[in-house]
C-alpha cells in the first residue's frame, strides 16, 4: 500500500550489544539505564506516529452515509 510505514526501508542502527561478561556492576547498571532509555524514546516515536496516522485517518475518512 501507498504510505504504508511497514513499507518503508529499516534503519540500520548499528547497535552492537556490550560484553557484559567484563563489565563492573556499577558499569552493568549504566548500560541498562541507557538501554531502557533508548527503548523509552523509540517507544514514544512509535506512538507519535501512530497518533499522527489516527489523525490523518480521522481526516481522510470518506463520510458515512
């Protein structure tokens, strides 16, 4: 379909998980902040861009009828 978010091309982040096996706890801890912060801000883009598609939805609707 045309504008389909599914359609389009997925990032490549990169992300390359940690050797945790070398890492302190305090270094641990760190690294599961960070992580649950990224998963924080993916997670809102995600629900801004389904507010945004609700929204667009709600406009574009044929009337009923």
């Amino acid at each position: 379909m045309i504008g389909d978010e599914d359609d389009r091309p997925r990032a490549q982040t990169g992300f390359r998980p940690a050797d945790v096996a070398v890492m302190s706890v305090a270094a641990l801890q760190e690294y599961v902040a960070e992580l649950r912060a990224e998963i924080a801000r993916a997670e809102a883009a995600i629900e801004a861009r389904g507010s945004s598609r609700q929204a667009a939805d709600a406009f574009f609707r044929l009337p009923e009828g």
